[in-house]
C-alpha cells in the first residue's frame, strides 16, 4: 500500500462510497475518522512510510496525501527504529499486563480512589430454545482458540496464559415452572449480582457466561466479560465466533499464528516519540482536571459502587441526520456527539475547563493476524475541552475536533503515561473519571448471527474502575445507541437522570440540524427552571421612604417612648433622640454641609452613634463610619475616596472635624429632618479591597429599607420589640440593628466600648433589658450561648437573626436548649446587596440531616437569586458558579471607583445584578447553598473537599462547641486543617474521632484544639489568626525517618525506585511522585529483597506511606521476625562496597582470596 493508487483504493474503501473522493475533497467532511485515520498511518508504518496521524491530519485531501508520500520513505525500506525485530515471549511464561490492563487491575481495590469495580461489560440476550450443553461445549473450545480467555492475573501485575479449568459445562438457573413474580424477582437478582461482579481474574475467570431458562420455551443468555481480557472489538469478535462454534461445532475457527502476548512484547520494543512526550510534559502545567460534576458526600453514598445504565437508541433515520450534519460541518459524527456530551459537562461542572478521557482503539497491523486477536488493545487519549465562553456549536464542534487530532497526533505517549506525569507535577494522584467512547465505524454491536442465536440484548451495562461517567456510543440495528454508564451514589439524586436528558435533547438538535448555528444556551429541565422562578416571584411593596423618616414620624407622635437603651441603664426617648439628632443636623448644615455630602462618624460604641447617624441623615446627608480602631493611613484612604465634608468625632483633631458633645448642643435644632428621596444615597461603608484599597459602597435609602422591612414584616416586629446592638457601626448588620426597631416604635439597647467584647454583658443585658431580637455575625451568638451557661438569658429572646458568615449547624440546636421557642434565621447576603439578600428558617433548633452549614436559604422580598456559570447561564441544581443578586436591594455602586462598579454591577434580563465573586449552589427545592469564595476552592491529594462535611464531623463529638475546617497553602502541596473549639478534647482524641467519620483524605492534619476561635474587630472569625495556629502546630506526617530495619529497607526500595532523597517515614506515594506502575516495581524489589511473595502491589496503593506499609507486611507475616531480620540482612549487605562484599562472600565460601 505504498503507491498512491493503494492508497486511493484504501480510501475509497473505507469511506464506503459510491463515487471516488477528489483530489481536493475533504476527507473528514466525507466520513474519513480519527480510527480510520489511525488505521491508514499504522497501514504506512508497517509498510515503510514516514508518515504519522499528525501528518495525515493537517491537510485530509487525496491531492495532499500523494504529495506527502512522495517524499515519504520509499516502499521496501523500513527505518530499524519503525520496524524493530520481534521479541522473544516464551508460551506459558507470565508477561507483563498492557498499560490500560494494568490500570483496570491496579483499579479493583477498594483503597484506590473510585476503586473496588472491575472494567466489564455485561450483556443479557433474550432468545428461544438456546441448548446451555451446547453452549457450554462451544464456549470451552472457543477458549481454547483465544488465549486471553484464559489468562490468570497474578499478585505481581503479570498475567500468564494457563489450560483452560473450567469445564463444559454453563451455570442454568432454570424458571420454566415458574410464576412470573419469582422470574421477575430470580432474573433480577442475577441482574445484579452478575453486573456488579468482580469475576476471580486471579483464578483464571475471565468470562462468565449462564443461562436461564424461562417459560414458554424462552431463554436468557448471560454474559459477563472482564476487560482485562478483550476490548469492545474483542467482544464483538468473541460474540461471533462463540455463536459460529455453537452452530457449527465442527467446523473449527482458523488457527492463529500470532497471540496477545507476543503482541504486547512487540509492542514494548516501540517507546513514544520522543516528539510526543515534550508535547504533552509542555502542557502539563496548563491542562485541566476532570469536570467537577456534583458530588455526593462519601458519608452519604450507600452503595459507592453500583453502576446505572441510562440509554437511547436514535433510529436509522435520526442516525442519517447526525451524519449528514457533521459532514456538512466538517466534523466526525463521533466528535459531534462528543461535543454534545461536552457541552452537558459544561453545563453541569463546576468548572468549565477539563479533561475527557477518551479510549482509542489502538490496534496496530504489526501482523497478519493481529485483527483475529482477542485483547485489550485500548490506550487513551485526555482531550482537553474548554467551554467558557458561549460559542456556536458549529464552532465548538470544531474546537473539540482540533483538540482530538492535537492529542491523536501525539498519543504515542498514552494518556496513562500523562495523567502519571499529571500526578507527579500535583503530588497527588489525579484521575480522568469521565469517559468518552465511541465505537462508531466498529461495526453492529452484534451482529445478525449473534441475535439470531443468542436472541435480542434487552440488558447492557459497563462498569470500569476509577470512573464516574462513561459515555459511549455505538452502532446498533442501523441507528446509534448512546449509553451513560453512571456510578449512582457519586452524584446526588436526580442529577445524572437531569444530564442525560440534556444529552438526548441536544443531540436530537444536532441531529435535525437546528442546534449548529447558535450557543448551546440554558439545559436546565423544566422543573428546575419552574423552581427558580417561583423563589425569586418576590415582587412586593417597593419602598419609598428614606430610612430615617419613620423614626422622626414616630417620634412627633409618641416623643416619650423609649428608644435607645445604654449599656449602663440610660434611656434616650424618641422625642429626646429626635431633638439631639435634629441639633446635629443643625450644627452640619451650619458647618456647610448639604444634601447629598459625605459625613464620616467617627464615635465610640454607644448612644452617640445613634445620635450622629440620625442627625447626619435629618441633614440630608449620608454617613459614612469610621472606626476608631482603623489605622490612620486607611482612615485618610477612606475620607479621600468617599469625599467626606465634616467628621463628626469624638474630640475633633482638625478644623474638618467636630467634637460631638458641642454639636448636640447647639443652640437650636433643625426644625424638621430633610425630606430624602429613597433614590439618595443613605451610607456609604468601606469594605476589604483585593488590591489593598479599601472598597467604598454606596447604599441608598431604598436599598436598605427594601431588606429592614421586609424583616420588620417577616418577624411582626413592633414597638414592644428591643434590638442588641452588637456589631460595628461600620458593620452593615448594624443598619438593621438601629433602623428596624426604631422604624415601628421599638428601642435600640447598645453595647459600650467596655462592653462590646463581653459575653457575660451581653448575657445581662439581654435578660436585664428585655431584648427581644437579636443581629449579629455567628460567633458573637456563640460566644453569647457559651456566656448563657452561666448568665441566663432569660425569656425575652424571640428571634435571633445571623449573617455575614457561615452558619454552624450547632447553633440552631443550642440557641433552642437556652431559649426554647426563639425564632432562628439564617441571612446571607452582601454589604453591596444591602444588609441581607437570603434567608432561612430553622425551626425548633431542629436542623435536617445532610446540611454540613445553614444554607443561605432563599431571596427576600423584591430580591433575585441567580447561580451563574462563566457563560452567564444559570445553573442547574447543585452545581456551583457565582452568585448573583439582584433587585432593590442592589447598591448604587462603588464609591469614586466606575471601573470595579461596571465590573460587579449589571444589567441583564432588565434586573440589576451585583455579581458577588462568591460560589454557591441552588439545591433541588430552590434553596441556596453558599460555598465560599470563587477563588478558593478546595481539592486535597486529587479529592475535591466539601468542608462543611469535614466541620460536621468534628463538630458531632459531643465536646466539640464548633470547628473551622480550612487549606494551608504553602510552598509545597496544599493540606487540610482545622481548629476545633472544646475545653476537654485532645487533638489526638478528635482526630481518631475524625477518622471513624471521614475517609482519611478529609482528615484534617493539622488539627489544632483551642478555647476560643480568634475574631476580626466585627465579629467575624479571623481566618488569618487560624492560619497562623494551624503553621505553628507541627504536622503529624512531617519528616520522620524510618527508624526499624523493615522501615529502612522500605524507605530504601521507594527512594531507589522513586529516584528520589531519602523517604520520610510518613511521606506521601503519590507526593513523592509514585504511581501504580512504579508500584509494581517497587512490589518486585520488596519481595527479592525479602524473599517473600507476599508482598501485593496493592499494599503500596493502599499504604501510601513507609510506616503503614511496614505495619501491613508485619501483621500478614508468617513470622514477623524472620521477615525483620531478612531487612537487616539486606541492608547489611547494601552497605558493604564491592570489595567487602567480595571478600564476605570469599569468607563465607572458604575460598581463598588475597
């Protein structure tokens, strides 16, 4: 096939056509695949021509393909490096396992990450009349032909070829007396068992094959094949051949004259191109991780390793179009459905980059009977997908393709080989557990013959380790099957049903041509769009009052009422409040000031504040606070960027400030308070900047009122009702804490500065002084409850809100032990959204199993919830993206900042959004799950982490008051920590506590016990504080070195293997670059260094550090000290040099040496 006529011929003859393609045709657009491709550059190889996929791939015209073979190797001159000499493999000796089999072994341990499965294909064919006697005989003798049927996998990562043990004889379970209900239940139960099998490949059992006999003469075929032993062809050929010997006993199958061993010795004497592998080793820093579909909690998953089955079959018309379309668009019909399928990924993952792992049918013609072999001659390729920005699928479709040709054109260093590298550059093990596979161009699934005997497949299903998703598309009855084999516990309920529907959709437009020319857009289903539209039905009265305008009302009416309470026992009434406020307003508007300016307050925790905000606003001004704490530096930021006209302080320090006590002294209040309009802006508080300047938001009156009265309205609030004002000034809780009471008659009992950081105080005055709500951030209610132990709160409390951080699930339950019937409302929401956005209700401290956190809950009134991905699509159901809020609670913007306000502030659909920076999920019934920051995700040794499930593990021992799970990031890999708050618990004993709750991946190291949590100057917990607690506690795996000699000869073998320095006693495999191939290696050394065999490869797997894997090949010893003492042996003998080894060895023989 070297002249360009062979190759034309080849062409035409597997494009199937009627009319010869052109010169100048494109061949993809005329059906030409990648495996088509494969199959034409192995073709030239074996015949002596240079050329490769990559080669074939650039340019997929005839007219090219002639030029390149012109200055291609001449015929008859194969290179020695692309035609090396066969190797030797001797029958009945073990061999080594390919790389994809190995992978399939290494991942059938329970310890391996989506582990405990074997990859195999399961397939029920229902027919009439099958003879199990006859199937049996035929199925020995097919055996006999195909020598992976017989291959036993052995404990070192060999296999070897063995007669074949298990007779003629098939299982039958016969049902032909049966009731239906028993067959029903009988035939299910195999279902289950045979699906979900690992077959004994350690015994020799690589297929399993029964029968069932049914009523009426029926017949059932079971059929269960380890992957171990034959890829997808394989199983087509082996399928045929079983049916061709059950029908035709005495006709044998042709010899074969080369086998799968000598196939894979050949194989290895062809390393990658060097080309190839600097291809990939120089994308490695920039390749994506896998899709972050939704995830299930490990403690959650009943059944981790039970696979489901979704599938379609598009018919033969449906199949014509998908074809037609893709050539029109000069796409494979295979990366056209791969492009769907990434586009639901898309749609579904929490991030919008990653990696597909994609099999490859990599049958190479090394040898005339190489396509009657039975095998698995699988590799991979990761295709790297990229959907963040909202393209046409046309588009798409043909990024996908170019993706697939770029890593084709280098696979001759497999994707196994580069998730390794991947592992090595993380120090963590990283897996590519969503599959792709197309077996379009392979053929019927099964062909007449097989369903003539056998009967109609009415049941298929694949499972293979370390895989969540495995898509695959096949041809089947003249259409296309399309099949998601998905492990059910990994993703939450209802999501994979929600995705796969997607798909069907989507291919169905592709299919019919309508889906090409635009962005994919929204694949939400229907019931999740209908949930999200009504939680966010929140229209409602819009306010238009300014905040303050209800207070100077109330206080005209009933100017005798108490309003704000003092720490001491003071009383300001409204008519006295009112009178203060308006003569500082007086004194403002005298010094200059106008509607519209910035006024900062700059006063100590008191009544005064309440004053000065209330006089600022009576001025028609907005305030702006100020701590007193606040360096000078930030204090001279703020001032300039807000534009601040007077600071009203405490003493004034310059001729822009006034002393508060002489500025309600003045002579004569204002005789009334401006008249605002809600549109104004009513404050402006000053936020972290991520660039180090502090952020100003402008928040007008309407924006805040919309929140305070929808809580006012929500909580029945009334002029019986006193709020604890506990948070800063410049904390945005704060503007509830003094506008809500005081907007419908209630009071205000404020904190002073001694008393501002005193839980026992505060207890007081909550019992003493009869406060009824209570607005604070979560620590402050738990330092509260730790107070109420000792100092009753008494009975006033009625309603507790908290927000501006996460919400512990303990604290429901202990806010209802001290105050029984206390109302409990969880907030979220931003400073740039007005005060609070969310809310949820826990109701008799009672918090429902699952929740790891308080959710955010759902919008208040006039307020919008979207979860958005990088497309700017909402999300489905719990998959995470940005939150955006929206509505009237929306502030004006940033203060002098237009760029970072255009940046965060909105407009879509008609609503103005603020796009939060934060990630969170909507679950199922249209609650909110926050999950922190965008920018900090969390991912562990390959393991995505939910830290709220890590919190709720430490926080379940019955002497833990909370915990604050977090990542330390340094210069090495990143590691869990956590703090935990209890007065009585060691962190060893919380730890061993830990690990019988969590998998050992989500225990924290460290994990630092202390009395109390550190906390920001509003309240917060100070996350910085809890970092440098975590760094000054020494890690339980920092460096130890291996200290016994079965240690030492350990951590010897690891470092040889690993190439590496010396091997800590708890040093990570996988950080110190292992894999399951050196794995294998390592098991090798292990057991001539101990003369052992029981060393298993997947005690390093499942070990992971020196000290657990000497422990296990203590306990398993026959005789621990025979093995101890084979490791001091040996690593007397590695330290000897050549000469005392030789002269040892001369002592021990009696032979002379000198």
């Amino acid at each position: 096939m070297s002249t360009v006529d062979d190759l034309r011929r080849l062409v035409f003859e597997l494009l199937g056509g009627d009319i010869p393609p052109a010169d100048d045709d494109h061949l993809i657009a005329l059906g030409l695949d990648s495996l088509k491709l494969m199959r034409i550059a192995g073709l030239l190889r074996q015949r002596g021509v240079r050329v490769s996929f990559a080669d074939l791939i650039a340019t997929p015209t005839l007219g090219a393909w002639s030029a390149l073979l012109a200055t291609a190797t001449p015929p008859g001159r194969p290179t020695a490096t692309e035609r090396p000499g066969p190797a030797t493999v001797t029958e009945g000796e073990p061999f080594p396992l390919a790389p994809m089999q190995h992978a399939y072994w290494v991942g059938r341990e329970a310890t391996q990450q989506l582990g405990a499965v074997a990859a195999h294909l399961y397939t029920e064919f229902d027919g009439h009349g099958v003879d199990p006697a006859r199937l049996g005989v035929a199925l020995a003798t097919l055996a006999g032909h195909h020598h992976m049927l017989r291959a036993r996998i052995l404990d070192d990562g060999r296999q070897v070829v063995e007669p074949w043990r298990h007779g003629t004889e098939v299982p039958v379970l016969d049902l032909r007396d049966a009731a239906p209900d028993e067959v029903a239940a009988a035939t299910a139960a195999l279902r289950e068992r045979m699906s979900h099998q690992l077959l004994p490949v350690d015994q020799g059992r690589m297929l399993d094959v029964r029968v069932t006999l049914l009523p009426e003469g029926r017949t059932r075929v079971h059929v269960d094949i380890d992957m171990l032993a034959a890829d997808a062809r394989s199983y087509r050929m082996l399928l045929a051949d079983l049916v061709r010997l059950y029908e035709h006993p005495e006709q044998p199958l042709p010899a074969l004259d080369y086998q799968y061993a000598q196939y894979l010795a050949d194989r290895r004497t062809e390393p990658p191109r060097p080309a190839d592998v600097r291809w990939w080793q120089e994308r490695l820093a920039d390749l994506p991780g896998a899709p972050e579909l939704p995830a299930r909690p490990d403690n959650r998953r009943s059944d981790p390793h039970r696979v489901v089955r979704l599938h379609r079959w598009l018919d033969p018309r449906t199949r014509a179009g998908l074809v037609r379309q893709a050539r029109r668009h000069a796409v494979t019909p295979a990366v056209a459905v791969a492009t769907v399928f990434a586009e639901v990924l898309g749609a579904w993952s929490g991030v919008p980059r990653f990696l597909l792992n994609v099999p490859m049918f990599d049958r190479q013609p090394i040898h005339p009977d190489v396509e009657r072999l039975v095998g698995d001659f699988t590799s991979s390729v990761l295709l790297p997908v990229d959907v963040s920005q909202p393209v046409e699928f046309a588009e798409r479709a043909q990024d996908v393709q170019q993706s697939m040709h770029d890593a084709v054109a280098h696979s001759s260093y497999p994707g196994l080989d580069v998730l390794r590298d991947l592992s090595r550059e993380h120090g963590t093990q990283v897996l590519a557990p969503v599959v792709f596979t197309s077996a379009l161009d392979l053929g019927e699934l099964f062909g007449a013959e097989v369903e003539g005997v056998l009967g109609e497949p009415v049941h298929i299903i694949s499972q293979g380790p370390q895989v969540v998703l495995d898509a695959q598309v096949t041809e089947l009855h003249g259409g296309l099957l399309v099949n998601w084999d998905v492990r059910a516990d990994a993703l939450p309920d209802g999501v994979a049903d929600a995705m796969f529907a997607a798909f069907g959709d989507l291919l169905g437009r592709v299919a019919d041509g309508t889906a090409w020319d635009e962005p994919v857009g929204d694949l939400r289903p229907a019931a999740c769009r209908s949930v999200r539209e009504q939680v966010n039905a929140t229209a409602g009265p819009v306010p238009e009052h300014p905040l303050h305008h209800a207070f100077f009302a109330r206080a005209g009416r009933e100017p005798g009422r108490p309003a704000v309470v003092g720490a001491a026992g003071t009383v300001l009434t409204y008519g006295q409040l009112a009178d203060a406020a308006l003569r500082l307003a007086r004194t403002l508007t005298d010094r200059g000031v106008r509607p519209g300016d910035a006024v900062a307050v700059r006063l100590p925790k008191g009544p005064e504040q309440v004053v000065a905000v209330l006089g600022v606003l009576a001025a028609g001004a907005h305030y702006v606070p100020i701590g007193r704490d606040q360096p000078a530096a930030r204090v001279h930021r703020i001032r300039q960027r807000a534009g601040v006209t007077v600071v009203v302080a405490e003493a004034p320090a310059g001729d822009d400030e006034i002393g508060y006590a002489s500025a309600v002294a003045a002579d004569h209040p204002a005789p009334a308070p401006v008249l605002a309009d809600p549109t104004d802006v009513a404050y402006v508080l000053f936020t972290s900047g991520s660039t180090g300047e502090p952020k100003g938001v402008e928040v007008s009156h309407r924006a805040a009122a919309n929140t305070v009265d929808d809580l006012v309205q929500r909580l029945g609030l009334g002029a019986d009702d006193r709020t604890l004002a506990l948070s800063a000034l410049d904390f945005d809780l704060s503007v509830f804490d003094l506008f809500a009471p005081l907007s419908v008659g209630g009071a205000v009992v404020v904190v002073d500065e001694a008393t501002r950081r005193d839980a026992t105080a505060w207890a007081t005055l909550v019992r003493d002084r009869a406060v009824t709500v209570l607005n604070c951030v979560p620590s402050l209610l738990d330092m509260l409850l730790t107070a109420g132990r000792t100092e009753p709160l008494g009975g006033s409390l009625r309603a507790v809100l908290l927000g501006g951080d996460w919400v512990g699930t303990d604290l429901p339950r202990r806010l209802h032990a001290q105050v029984p019937g206390c109302r409990f409302l969880a907030l979220g929401g931003t400073t740039e959204t007005a005060i609070h956005s969310t809310v949820q209700e826990v109701h008799g401290g009672l918090v429902p199993e699952g929740w790891t956190s308080v959710p955010y809950g759902t919008p208040l009134r006039n307020v919008q919830c979207r979860v958005v991905d990088p497309q700017g699509r909402d999300c489905p159901d719990w998959v995470p993206g940005e939150l955006w809020i929206g509505g009237a609670g929306v502030a004006d913007g940033y203060r002098a900042d237009e760029d970072r306000t255009a940046d965060r502030f909105v407009t879509v659909g008609g609503v103005r959004w603020y796009r939060t920076g934060d990630r969170a999920r909507y679950w199922p019934d249209g609650t909110i799950e926050f999950l922190g920051r965008a920018d900090d995700q969390v991912k562990i040794r390959g393991f995505r982490i939910e830290l709220g499930e890590v919190e709720a593990a430490l926080s379940d021992h019955p002497g833990v008051r909370q915990a604050i799970a977090f990542v330390l990031r340094g210069s090495g890999a990143p590691r869990l920590a956590a703090v935990a708050v209890t007065s009585d618990v060691s962190a060893v004993d919380l730890a061993a506590h830990a690990a019988l709750r969590l998998p050992p991946h989500m225990v924290p190291d460290p994990l630092v016990v202390t009395s109390e949590l550190p906390l920001t100057p509003n309240g917060k917990v100070d996350r910085k504080a809890l970092t440098a607690l975590a760094e000054a506690r020494p890690v339980d795996g920092a460096r130890v070195l291996p200290e016994t000699p079965l240690q030492q000869l350990v951590a010897h073998v690891w470092a040889q293997a690993l190439q590496s320095g010396p091997v800590g006693l708890h040093d990570d495999y996988f950080q110190l670059g292992g894999d399951s191939v050196l794995a294998t290696a390592i098991t090798a050394r292990l057991r001539a260094a101990l003369d052992t065999d029981d060393v298993r490869v997947h005690d390093v797997l499942g070990s992971l550090t020196v000290a657990r894997l000497a422990d296990a090949l203590l306990r398993r010893a026959a005789d621990p000290a025979v093995l101890t003492a084979t490791a001091e042996i040996y690593l007397e003998v590695e330290a000897l040099t050549e000469e005392q080894l030789t002269a040892e060895l001369g002592d021990r023989s009696g032979v002379p040496h000198g």
